[in-house]
C-alpha cells in the first residue's frame, strides 16, 4: 500500500515538474516573439502586485547583479602553486 502511494506521488511531482519546466519555455519563447507585449504584460502585473503590497525581487537587489564571473581556465589553475597550508606536516610519507 505504501509503495503505491510513494509511486502515485513520485509521478505526480514528475508530470507537475515537466508542466512547469514546458510552461516556461513556452513563455520564454513568446517573451522573445513578441517582447514588447511581453515588457507591457509584465509592467501590469508588477503594478496589480503593488496594489496588493506584494514585492517583486529585482536582479538588481541581488549581490550578484553585475559580478563579473571569469572562472579559472584549465592552464592556469594547473600552472598554479600547491596552498602551502595543505602541505604542512606533509615529509613525504615519513614518520
């Protein structure tokens, strides 16, 4: 009995999870068709929101907004020093 439950659930969560993934493509799509109806949608929604005191998160507010991310390349992290604080007490496997 309880094997069918957690198979029932776990298919429920698997079809919600591919709706919302098939929604926001869709959207994504339309947002990139048609972006200035998109931008006026958007601009209607936030004002409803805000007659409701319901607050929007702006990528803005977000610490990361404008963090530029240069991530190592492979030679430079390879050609890169050992941290010193690893290696201490390290005498080469000797007692």
């Amino acid at each position: 009995m309880e094997n069918k439950r957690v198979e029932s659930a776990s298919r429920l969560a698997v079809g919600q999870r591919n709706y919302r993934r098939a929604r926001d493509r869709a959207l994504a799509r339309l947002a990139q068709a048609y972006p200035d109806q998109y931008k006026e949608l958007m601009e209607e929604e936030k004002e409803r929101d805000a007659l409701e005191n319901k607050k929007w998160n702006h990528l803005s507010d977000s610490p990361f907004y404008g963090v530029d991310y240069d991530p190592p390349s492979k030679a430079s992290a390879s050609t890169t020093a050992p941290r010193q604080d690893h290696q201490q007490g390290n005498d080469g496997g000797e007692a």
